[in-house]
C-alpha cells in the first residue's frame, strides 16, 4: 500500500510551486539543481522564508577555508528570532494542553509579549549577551518562551532532556557553565508526579528558576527563585543583532566515545530546520505542527523554528503522547503534520486507542528518530484515511534532514523518496567504493551542517580519515541501501552510536555503566532491529565474573543501572553470556560480529 499525490496535492505545495518557477517537471532533476546550483537555491530559499536581516548579506556562501569550515550569510546581521514573528498579531502561535486541563491558545503577540519579559529578565539577573543558561524542562509554553528569549537576547541556551539522570545532567552543565538553569517542580504523567527540580539539584548548578506545576510548593536551596520572582513586566524588547556564525543554542548528541558531543547551532542552523519543514514537510501559513519531543532533542529546537519561520502553529501536549487524551488532542487542536519517532505507532497499533478519533486534519505524517516498521507506518496512515508519512533522518549536526520524503512524490511506507533538497551524500561500501548500499558520507557545505562542537575536535571527528573521494567527504555513520524503485531504506548505524526509541545513545556509555555490575568482567552493547524493521531493542552481551546470580536477576541489576545512571527510557532487553567478546587486531569490538551471533 502506498500514496500518491494528485496535480492539485503537487500544484499547491511548496516545493511544487518552486519547480513550476523553474519550469521543472521531473522532481530528481529538481533536486539536482538545489545541489549544483547550490548558492541560489539558497538565496531563494532565504527570501521565501522572509529570514530578516539587519544587514544583508553580501556572499550567500564563503568556502575559502575548504568546505569543513563554509561559512553562510557572509556579511549579515541578524537575530533568527525575529523571523520566528511574522505572522498577523492574533495567528495562533501555540496550542497546548497540560494535564488533565483543556485546550488553551495564546496568539503571536501574547508569545512576543511573553518572550519580551524573559528577555529582559535576563538584564535584571545580569545574564549578557555571550553568557549561557541552561534549559532542563519538558515540552511546554514556558520551553519554548525561554528558548526564544535567550537567543533573541543573544544569549546561548543549552537544551538538556528531562529524562535524563542527575549525572548526565552534571555533565552538561560542566561543559555549558550556565549562569541560570530553568526547571520545573515536578512533571506530571496523568496522576503520576515526576520530581524534576531535585534532580536538577543534584547536578550542582549556580542557580536555577523553578516553574511551579504542583499545588504544594517546595522549598527552594538559596539562591534558587520562582518563575513569578524571576519575570520581568517589561515587555518590550529589541533582539540583538549578531554574526550569522555566532552561537545561538547548544545541543547535545552522543558521541562514539563516552562524553556527549555539545554541538552549537548559529543563527543559520534554524534555517536549515525551517527549510526541511517548508519543503519537505510542507509546513503552510497557519498550519497545526505536533511533534512529541523535547529542547534536548534536535526535534525540539526544529519544531519551533520549523513552525514558526513558517508562520505555523506549534501544539504541545503536555502528558504522554500513548494515551487516549494524546488523540483527543490532536483531533481538536486540529493539528495538520503530526511527527512521531515509530515507537510511539507500534503502542498505538497494540492498544487500538487512536482509532476513534477524527484525524482528517492531518495532511501529513512524518516519522523520525528510528528504524520504521512498515506495517506500522500503513496503520498510522489509515489513522487519518491514507495520509503519507514522510521518513526523516539526519542528525543534530546537521539542523535537519539528509534523507527524506516529500508529497510530490510517490510515498511508500518506511522507505525515504529523496535526498534532502539543497545537499547530497554517497554511499561506500567494506571497499570506500560509491554503492546502492553502505556508509553514508555527507558532501558538504550543506546549510545546518555543523562547523565546531565545544568539547571535541571537529575535524577529528567528522573529517580525519574519511576515504579518499572525488571530492571532501564527511563522516555520518549510518547505514543505507537504495531500493530498485530508487527509494531509500536505513538499516541502522555503523559505528558506536545506537538510535534507542528515537533517543541516539553510544554503546560505549550503556557499556561503562552495565560494566560496574560484579557479575560483568566485560561487556558490548548493540541495538537489534526486527527482521521486518522497526524500532531497535537493546542487546548486552557480557563476559562472566563467576558470581552466583541468578539469570533474571541479572537483567533486572541491568535495567535498573540504566535506568538510575543513564535514562529511563533506555531499556535492556536481553543480556546474552559470551565466553570472549570478538575484537579487530587493533582491540576494537566488532559489533557487526555481535549482531550476526544474536541473529543466528
């Protein structure tokens, strides 16, 4: 089963009416030009997306140093945040819903109102621009102003995940050093309350603002202040102009060796996220966008510049997106893109509690974040009467997608369409020969590609000893194949890192907790797709201390480790006894050697 576009779908959308402006019929020849011509697909791009500028800039693309270190907007001033209110004063700027409460909306001027105060608050608190704070809070209004505020002050915000543990958390603020972190008392799952800030706490930050949830309040270390203590009246606010190159937020994604990589976005990375969601997602004016993550997922930094540069609405639901009230919502927010990561789908399917609701808002779905079960993309489609879901895969580094789909094309469940329009990549085979199935290697410079990250060595990790090719090529680590219909399936990574419920996490992380177990003397992780696709479980492997625990216990020492030091959300699986763990000469565990033994 799949979808097809018909000429009005084609005609009306965004990427359609940029074909029909260049006089392209066929879509492949379409994205070659966004690639070869690269500077004015751009350009274009840029004015269709009204990004304002205080200063124009005067070279769209400057690769003078190589293409490692391109440079974007060369010449410009600008603040991305003033891009983000373009809409008419009374458009919805957000729609969301807190637990057990209705719906509630506030317009574009009430969220620049809104942003305005923060902003200004940081002056009172002596945050400057330059300085960074640190955002650790679920997906809601107060997110989403803060966020704004900061950068529109020129301030960096780095973004932390809520589910994370205290030390993961610990870590992020040693490598931030944020002046101020926001958090929540506690985050509400139905009846359920969550302890946030406590845990936040725990990290040891200088000071944190706390945004009340609960009817009790709690008390406060010295220092620590209420959101209400915090908030300026001032609402006016002139963003601060900065170098397109200037950090604006930073993010965190695993790397291949323990520590998370900090990755910085600029004022040009948004560009990147807003453009995928203009083209590929085709995100109108007053269009409803969903998508159930958080700031400390790429998706969240996405979603709001995706929706909002693209004049559209972001809804947020603030309890859990596998609930019938999650369906509700969607339905009478009348949401029009609704982005899920595929595990959330398969929950749907088992419980059958989405099917009552009326979806027919939906114009498409878009899935990210995990290998996708086609099976379960088809039910997802029928949710809202065959409705297509457009694959997205990239990464934080990129600010978007290097794969995905579109609706002027042919949608096939689980498979990707086409290569991200305005960048390229190839795939190399065991030989770092080009193939219809390997190792993806991007072509850079693409807009939203990443040109630093704060903890590590760039070049190093991204550049240093990639195969020699015709032209510079650098480094992703998934792995991909090209169907015969010239679709695209990705199998999963290659190196360290492993996508676990929409979450990328390094096995070499998992590895060092699971490893403090007395019964582990070593030990490998590997996530393990199903024969058919679909989200990634979590296999350890490990080698025996000669201890007398039982099986079943052992898998529960190792879930409840994860769970306490990492996240909650990963979840082990299956531990498998291993006599020796299999390594290259150069002492390096093959994984891929794992992954054959599981599936024999």
């Amino acid at each position: 089963m799949g979808w097809r576009p018909t000429e009005e779908i084609i005609n009306n959308s965004n990427i359609g009416k940029m074909m029909h402006k260049h006089s392209f019929t066929n879509f492949n020849d379409f994205w070659k030009w966004t690639v070869t011509n690269k500077t004015e697909f751009w350009a274009e791009t840029i004015q269709d997306l009204n990004i304002i500028q205080s200063e124009k800039y005067y070279q769209i693309l400057n690769i003078e140093n190589g293409v490692e270190n391109a440079k974007w907007l060369v010449g410009a001033k600008l603040n991305i945040v003033d891009s983000c209110f373009q809409n008419d004063e009374n458009a919805i700027a957000i729609v969301f819903k807190k637990t057990n409460e209705e719906i509630q909306r506030i317009t574009q001027q009430e969220l620049l109102n809104l942003v305005n105060r923060i902003a200004n608050s940081f002056c009172d608190f002596n945050v400057k621009k330059g300085d960074t704070i640190a955002v650790d809070l679920p997906m809601t209004l107060e997110a989403v102003a803060i966020y704004l505020a900061a950068i529109k002050a020129g301030v960096k915000v780095a973004t932390i995940v809520d589910s994370f543990s205290a030390k993961e958390i610990a870590v992020r603020f040693k490598i931030t050093k944020p002046k101020l972190v926001f958090t929540q008392d506690v985050i509400k799952r139905g009846d359920k309350r969550i302890p946030l800030y406590t845990k936040v706490l725990e990290a040891n930050p200088e000071r944190i603002i706390v945004i009340t949830i609960d009817e009790t309040k709690i008390p406060l270390k010295e220092g620590d202040l209420f959101w209400d203590d915090f908030l300026s009246k001032n609402n006016n606010f002139e963003s601060v102009k900065q170098s397109p190159q200037e950090i604006a937020t930073i993010l965190f994604s695993s790397g291949t060796t323990g520590e998370p990589k900090a990755i910085p976005w600029n004022h040009t990375t948004p560009i990147k996220a807003a453009s995928d969601g203009y083209y590929h997602h085709n995100i109108q004016q007053n269009d409803v966008v969903c998508w159930p993550t958080n700031l400390g997922w790429m998706m969240g930094p996405w979603l709001v510049f995706a929706s909002l540069i693209n004049k559209a609405t972001i809804a947020l639901y603030y309890d859990s997106p596998i609930t019938a009230g999650f369906g509700e919502f969607i339905q009478n927010a009348k949401v029009s893109m609704l982005g899920i990561v595929p595990s959330i789908v398969k929950q749907w399917k088992n419980n059958k509690n989405m099917e009552s609701f009326n979806w027919n808002s939906i114009k498409c779905f878009s899935s990210t974040g995990e290998v996708s079960n086609p099976t379960e993309m088809e039910y997802l489609m029928q949710l809202a009467n065959n409705k297509p879901v457009i694959e997205y895969c990239g990464g934080t580094e990129i600010g978007g997608g290097y794969i995905t789909s579109t609706l002027v094309q042919e949608n096939i469940a689980s498979t990707f369409s086409t290569k991200a329009l305005g960048g390229d990549f190839v795939m190399l085979d065991e030989n770092c020969k080009e193939s219809n199935k390997g190792e993806v290697f991007m072509i850079p410079p693409i807009m939203g590609l990443s040109t630093e990250l704060l903890n590590k060595d760039h070049h190093k990790v991204y550049y240093k000893n990639t195969p020699d090719f015709k032209v510079q090529l650098r480094r992703h680590g998934d792995e991909v194949i090209q169907l015969k219909n010239g679709h695209y399936k990705v199998l999963g990574r290659v190196d360290d890192a492993m996508n676990l419920g929409g979450i990328k996490v390094s096995a070499i992380q998992i590895e060092e907790i699971v490893q403090q177990l007395s019964f582990v003397k070593e030990c490998a992780a590997i996530a393990v797709s199903p024969e058919d696709g679909g989200p990634s479980k979590l296999v350890v492997f490990y080698v025996e201390n000669d201890l007398k625990i039982k099986e079943l216990e052992r898998l529960q020492q190792a879930k409840q480790i994860i769970r306490k030091e990492l996240n909650p959300l990963f979840k082990v699986s299956e531990l498998v006894k291993i006599a020796i763990l299999p390594r290259t000469a150069s002492n390096k565990i093959m994984r891929r050697k794992l992954r054959d033994i599981y599936s024999t």
